[in-house]
C-alpha cells in the first residue's frame, strides 16, 4: 500500500512529466489558449494513457517478452496506440456523441503524444506490476492534466500582458513553463 | 538544392521557427555529447525514412498513409536504438526514453507528411539531412549554453577554470524549459533582423532606378 501511494505522489508532483521529464510539450504548448481546451485535452490524453498502458503492458507481459521479442517494443507499441487511438474514436461517436464532441478534435492528436508512449514505455523499464503500472499511468495523467489547465490559466493572463515582440507566444509561456517546474521542484524532498 | 538545405536550417528550423519536437530538446541537452548523439540519430531516421516514404509514395493508399509512415519511422528508430547501445552503450543509457520517443517526435512525422510524399527521393535526402542540421543547430546551442554554464565543461573536457562551481539551475529541469525559451526568442529576433536588412536592400534599389534614369 505505501508502495502505491509513494507512485501516486511521485508521478502527480515528484516526477511530473511534463516539469521533470519533458515529455507531452508539444501538446502542452499546442492546446494551452483556453482553460477549457486544456481540460478537454487533459481528460482526453488522462483516458488514453490508462487505456494505453494496460493494453501495452499486456501485450509487453503475454507476448513479447514470452517470445522473447522485446526489441520489437517501439514499433508494436506505437502500433498499438494508434489503433487504440482510431478505436476510442469510434467508439465514442457511435456510442456517446456528447463525449465524442467535447473530446473528439484532442484524438487523433494523441497519437503523436510523446507522454503516452512515454509512460506505456516506462512503465515496462521500472518493472511495474500490474496495479502499479495502473496507478503509475493514472498518476502520470492527472500530472500531465495539472500542468496543461495551470499553464492554460497563467497564459490567459499573459496574453493581455505586455510582453516584447520576440518573446510573444511560445517563447514566454516556455519561461513561464520553466517558472512553473521551479516550483513543483519544491516537492523533490517528498519521496 | 541549396534553397531546402537554407530553408531547413533557418527558415523552417524545426526547433526554432515551428517549434515542433522540443520534449528531446528540453531532454538530452545536458551535455553537448548527448546532444550530439542525439542530432546523430534524428538525423539517421529522418533521412532514411524520407527515402523509404518517398519511395514508396505511388503505393502508399492514401487513407492508411500515417500508419505507414508510423511503422516506417519505427522500424528506423529501432535501429539507431539497436546501434547505439551497441556502440556508445553509456550515451544510450543517459538518452534513455527519449531514443524510442523518436517515433513520435513530431518533426519526423511532419516532414514525412508534407515533403517526403510529395517529392522525388533526391530533394527527400536532401530535406532531410537539411531539416536535421537545423535540429543539430538548436540542440547543440542548448547543449552548449548548459553545459558551459552549467558545469564548465564541453564534450566533458574542462574548459572554464577548475575553481568554476557551476551554475546548478542550467543543468536542472526548470534551466532548461528558460533556456530554450529564450534561445528561440534571440533566433527570432536574428531573422527579423535579417529580413529587415532584405527588405530594404531591394527597397534601396528601386530607390536608386529612378534617379539613373534621371541622370540618363
């Protein structure tokens, strides 16, 4: 149980991935106009990395590492996510349209989406069990899910700041990124 | 020739100008030795999968082409993964995650998209040994700010005094998301530069036509 929870901490605060790993930038940069965008993404991108990583991880457990095909990991996982990515896209529009409204444009986003192969990838090198890697996954996300809506809510104020010619845009919410892992670096004593 | 090697190197500049692929950027510019390996990879797999996708571009049905291209880049990466652990297995160890992210660097895909399908396999090599010089360009120009800075060091040889303590913050995570932020605002501020002087340069001519034909 300690276990468990030292992972929640550690991939919500600790190791964020996108302050400490530098994964899922491009995204974050990308879909940071609007708090509410950036919700939507968050939710989008918190889905598919739980899905992603339990579909990976079995895959990982039952068939490569069986058959000792482990070199095989980027291409089978990035395989898998996509088609995962397509099928979540699916399934949403027939079943739930509301859903599939809200979070239908983030999807085929994903895919390229360094932090779901990151985490799936990840999850396989620090030897996770199965309930690990889940929390781990869910963890990572919800980390990935407060940077995004933090960031989104700074940057609303910024864009009516005066800022220099050169720096509008990416260059200064980049700065406030880094301002923003100087504080999450405060946690680094926690686990 | 000479026009998409400019274009990939300053115009376009990946890094600096569309601002794609920067998580390996943000990751392995610590020192300027990972720095290189990595640009070493990014390179290897854009240029051979600029070919293959290029190649392949009349077969390629055009509703299944970004799955294609997914596993054409993978199978790359999985390579340059292979060779670097084989040869530099400490680098390898270090760029860690970041060697398989290749895949899903942006940067490559775009190319793939919007060049590689379109053009014959001579101007793909082309943009693509481009593209990755202007990715080196930036990765390098962090590598070296923060390994300067941070440690005093280059390549891992010391070149400021040994009596340097180094400056932690270049070196951390919070250094680099500022860094890099402030490196694309100084490319920016060089190539409005540039365009300005171009703009008046031809502006300068034109002043000049009437008065000749004054004279004349």
């Amino acid at each position: 149980m300690a276990n468990i929870f030292q992972i929640i901490i550690a991939s919500i605060f600790v190791n964020n991935y996108v302050f400490a790993r530098f994964l899922g930038i491009c995204p974050l940069l990308g879909v940071s106009n609007k708090t509410e965008t950036a919700a939507g993404m968050g939710v989008a991108v918190t889905f598919v990395i739980t899905l992603a990583s339990a579909i990976t991880w079995v895959v990982h457990e039952f068939v490569l590492s069986q058959f000792g095909l482990e070199y095989l990991m980027t291409i089978v996982f990035i395989l898998v996510i996509a088609a995962l990515v397509q099928f979540v896209e699916m399934f949403l529009k027939k079943s739930s349209p509301g859903l599939y409204n809200a979070l239908g444009v983030y999807l085929p986003l994903i895919t390229t989406n360094c932090v779901v192969l990151g985490v799936a990838i990840l999850n396989i090198t620090s030897e996770y069990n199965f309930i690990e890697m889940i929390v781990n996954a869910l963890g990572s996300s919800i980390g990935f899910l407060i940077a995004i809506v933090f960031l989104a809510a700074i940057r609303e104020r910024i864009d009516i700041a005066d800022v220099p010619e050169v720096f509008k845009g990416f260059p200064i919410s980049l700065v406030t990124v880094g301002l923003m892992s100087m504080a999450f670096m405060g946690f680094q004593g926690l686990v | 020739m000479g026009k998409i090697l400019k274009n990939g190197i300053l115009y376009d500049n990946t890094i600096f100008v569309q601002l794609i692929g920067l998580c390996a950027v943000l990751g392995v510019s610590t020192t300027a030795t990972n720095g290189f390996f990595m640009s070493i990879a990014v390179i290897f797999v854009l240029t051979l999968s600029n070919v293959f996708i290029s190649l392949f571009r009349n077969f390629t049905p055009d509703k299944i082409r970004i799955p294609i291209f997914i596993v054409i880049i993978a199978t790359f990466v999985t390579l340059v993964d292979m060779l670097l652990n084989a040869f530099v297995p400490d680098v390898h160890a270090q760029l860690g995650v970041f060697i398989p992210l290749i895949v899903v660097n942006c940067l490559i895909l775009a190319r793939a998209e919007s060049f590689a399908s379109k053009n014959g396999v001579f101007p793909s090599i082309v943009d693509g040994i481009g593209m990755g010089l202007g990715y080196t360009l930036a990765i390098m120009s962090m590598a070296i700010v923060r390994e300067l800075i941070g440690s005093g060091t280059l390549f891992g040889l010391q070149i400021l005094p040994e009596s340097y303590p180094g400056i932690g913050a270049f070196v951390s995570a919070p250094g680099s998301f500022i860094i890099l932020g402030v490196l694309i605002a100084v490319f920016r501020w060089i190539l409005t530069a540039i365009e300005a002087k171009r703009a008046k340069a031809p502006a300068e001519k034109m002043a000049q036509v009437p008065t000749d034909s004054v004279s004349a």
